[in-house]
C-alpha cells in the first residue's frame, strides 16, 4: 500500500482551508456584513488560524455560529493585526474605497 506524498496532503489540507474561509465569507455576507477583512495564518504551533476584522462588531455572532471549530479573540503568532488593519485601510484610501465598505470584503482577493 502506497503512503500518500506530502505535496497531496498539503493540498488537500491548502484546500480545505480556502473551502473554510469562503464559507465563513459567505456566511458573513448572507447576513448583510461586507466590511471586513480576513487573514488566513500560517501552520505554526496550535494549526492554522484564520483571523477575521470586521467594522460591525455584532459579526462575530456569524463568525461563532460557523461550527469550524474554536472561535474567540486570539493573539497572532506571526503578524501584527494592528499594521495590518492600518495598511489595508490605507490601501482603500489610495484607491477610494474607504468611504465604500460594501466593497471590502473583495477587494484584497
């Protein structure tokens, strides 16, 4: 019996994940929530994160209800929220589209 190589289990792992946040994107989105940003974090210590920053506060609510797992605030290992909140609203006012928060949510893809 063969061992599957890792390249297909870093795949299969790489898509799951996207399949996880478009799921947490659409969730936010059916209910009206287009303000946001998210950042998927890397394999460190304690697994993948996916972190969520969202205009409305009460979008956490979406984020709980998802059923993917541990959500709750937590600290990034290896990035800073707070520079990377600051430069993505930077970005947006570059390009005009801060004052357009219904835009948010795809511009980064």
């Amino acid at each position: 019996m063969s061992v599957p190589s890792l390249d297909l289990y870093c795949k299969v792992v790489e898509i799951t994940l996207d399949c996880n946040r478009q799921y947490l994107r659409q969730r936010l989105l059916d209910d009206g929530y287009r303000a946001f940003f998210d950042r998927l974090e890397g394999d460190g210590p304690d697994g993948w994160r996916l972190h969520f920053f969202c205009l409305d506060p009460s979008a956490i609510a979406i984020l709980r209800d998802g059923d993917l797992g541990e959500c709750g605030p937590g600290e990034p290992v290896s990035f800073d929220p707070e520079n990377f909140v600051v430069r993505r609203l930077r970005q947006l006012e570059r390009c005009g589209r801060l004052c357009k928060p219904n835009d948010w949510w795809w511009f980064f893809d």
